[in-house]
C-alpha cells in the first residue's frame, strides 16, 4: 500500500491510494464479481438499454466528489490480512510532509463524518427502493443506485477511519520522488486565486449558466495539464493514477471556477 500526493494548482492537493493488500471481505470480493458484470453492460450492443444504462452510471460515478474516490480506494482497516507498519506517502519536493499531513487531516475530518452521516441515509432508503420493480427482465435501477451508494460511503467512511489511524499512530512516512519532480514543473503552477480561465469558458458559462466538465480539458496557465498526468501515471506505473487525476483535475477546476463567480457548489 502506498499513497500519492500531487498539486492540482499550488494549493489544491489530491490524493491517491495503491493498494494490493490481501483482504479477507466478502463483501469486497461481491463488489468486484459485481463490477466484473457491471463491465458487460459495456460490451452490450450500441443501441441496446443495457449499453445506454452502461453509458449513464458511468457519467453518474464520474460526478462523484474525487476525495471520496480517493477514500474508498483505501483498504478497510478490518478486512486487511497483514496490516502495513508503515505507508510512504510519495509526493513532489514543493510539498512538505507538514504541508500534505495538514491538508490530508484537514479532508478526514471534514468527510469521515460525512460519509457516516450519507451512509446511514442511504441505508434507510435500501427497504423502500426494493418494492421499484417494474419487470423482472429490468434491474431495480433506485435499488442498485442505493446500494451503490450506501457501499460507496461505507468504503469512502472506512478509508478515512483508516488512514486517522495511521496517522495517529505515526505510520505514514513521507518521500519526495527526482522522477516526479522532473515531471512536474511546480514553479510553473499558480494558487487558485490567480487561475485566469479562457474566455470562452467564462463566456460559454454567463451564455448556458452551466459548466461543463469538459470545456476544462485544455490546458490552462498555472494548472496540472493532461500530458504531465499521463507522464505521472506512467512513471509511477500506476494506470488508474491517470483517470483518478483526470476526474480531480476536472472537478478541483470546476470548484475554483464556481468560486470565483461566487456560485457555492452543492455536495450530492
């Protein structure tokens, strides 16, 4: 198990778990025999329901926050076999062991209640979300979108318990990495108070009154752009750092954007 650190901009982190651990949860072996099947649902033909829903669920968990991605990536403490004595925290040398373990600290008690809060809610809707069935050829879609959730923020809830604890117990060591820095050009990031979006972003957006997360993937002056995240997931030979660090890119964007045009941006 090892985590990773990067700057979005100068002062948004974000954060990634790789973890290869051994785990002894049924319930995790179900969720994965369930995203085993779930991928199939991709492979269905173009025009097909179980390819449009495929398609939909997809857009949906892209929205969720990527902090909570994050957080479920973690292992749950109870179902780890061997338990890590210690986890390297691998980050650019702009970053500070103090800096990141402050930010890192600052996100588990902000979301380790949340989580626990949404994760009851969506178990209280489980029982009512079980009498939608429409046919039995068709899935319960609010059910399977309960359950989903309801995992999500266990996952997300017990990730965060996890990694308090191994902060408390002094088990996270910090290591700054040559082959990151030289992909990273840190000097060349700016705060999120001086991000300068293009102006047809901003126009597209005073036009439609909505933001899409698309018109985020150019490059912009002063943040992480795709090459260096494909560079990063590369040299750190992990591919799902590149999708995870797309998705943070995209949504740490979208917030500073919001912020600026003094829109507060609702959790779902």
């Amino acid at each position: 198990m090892k985590l990773f650190a990067f700057p979005i901009v100068k002062n948004r982190l974000t954060y990634y778990c790789h973890s290869t651990l051994p785990t002894s949860s049924r319930l995790t072996k179900f969720v994965n025999w369930s995203n085993k099947k779930w991928e199939e649902f991709g492979e269905a033909k173009e025009d097909s329901w179980k390819k449009k829903l495929y398609g939909r669920g997809n857009d949906m968990m892209n929205k969720l926050d990527y902090q909570e991605w994050f957080l479920k990536g973690v292992p749950t403490k109870e179902h780890i076999e061997l338990p890590p004595e210690k986890v390297i925290t691998y980050h650019p040398s702009s970053l500070t062991p103090a800096d990141i373990e402050h930010d890192l600290t600052t996100l588990l008690h902000q979301k380790s209640p949340y989580h626990q809060k949404y994760m009851k809610y969506s178990a209280y809707w489980v029982p009512l979300s079980c009498t939608f069935v429409i046919v039995p050829l068709v899935p319960n879609i609010p059910l399977a979108y309960n359950l989903f959730r309801l995992y999500s923020h266990y996952k997300a809830y017990k990730g965060a318990q996890f990694l308090e604890h191994l902060i408390d117990e002094n088990n996270i060591q910090y290591q700054t990495c040559k082959e990151i820095d030289d992909i990273i050009h840190t000097e060349s990031l700016a705060t999120a108070q001086d991000i300068v979006f293009p102006e047809n972003i901003v126009a597209n957006y005073k036009e439609t009154a909505k933001l899409s997360p698309h018109v985020l993937d150019g490059d912009i002056p002063g943040v992480l752009n795709k090459r260096t995240i494909i560079a990063l997931a590369k040299q750190c030979k992990v591919p799902a750092l590149e999708l995870e660090l797309l998705r943070s890119r995209s949504q740490i964007l979208a917030s500073i954007f919001l912020e600026q045009h003094g829109i507060q941006k609702k959790h779902k």
